[in-house]
C-alpha cells in the first residue's frame, strides 16, 4: 500500500526525482547515520553531511579509515575526506571523493 498518494512508487519516476534534485533536497538525501553514544545524545539517527563533521568510511577501497569532511560537493554526490587521497609515483597526490 501506498504511503503517499503524492509521491510516486514508480522505479523509472523515483529515480529520475533522485538524480535530478535540487541542492536543498540532495543535502538531506546525502545523510550519514550517528553512532551509538550520538543517536543517545542527540535522539536522532542520522543528519545530513557538512564540513569539518567527524566520519568513517564504511565502503570502497579507504574503508575503516577516520576523517573529517573537507567538502560536500552536492552537484556531482561526492564527500571528500581530509588524509584520503590517491598518491601517484610523481609525488603528488589526487583527493579521491
């Protein structure tokens, strides 16, 4: 049954909502989820991403690593973390989002 007569539970529509949403809608689809000792302080489950925010990146290559928000580039749905970057043989390295 549907929650929301407004909102549709087409695929084809729900997606297309997702990837073409405006930026005051993608800050609060880019949400992360709180630890346990926060989700007690704060009673909420999870917030949305900004700078300077603590995290723990749980996917990928650089997962299990620690590190604080640097930039939230919402236009193209990427995080990047200070001390997570690619580093090339010519010294010189490349933020990896």
């Amino acid at each position: 049954m549907k929650q929301k007569s407004t909102v549709s539970s087409s695929r084809r529509k729900s997606r297309k909502a997702y990837f073409t949403a405006p930026s005051h809608i993608r800050r609060k689809l880019m949400s992360a989820p709180l630890s346990k000792d926060l989700r007690a302080k704060y009673n909420v489950r999870s917030l949305p991403i900004r700078r300077d925010d603590e995290v723990i990146i749980c996917r990928g290559h650089f997962h299990d690593r620690e590190g604080k928000v640097t930039t939230v580039y919402r236009k193209k749905w990427r995080i990047h973390i200070e001390l997570v970057a690619h580093v090339f043989v010519a010294a010189f390295a490349v933020r990896v989002p």
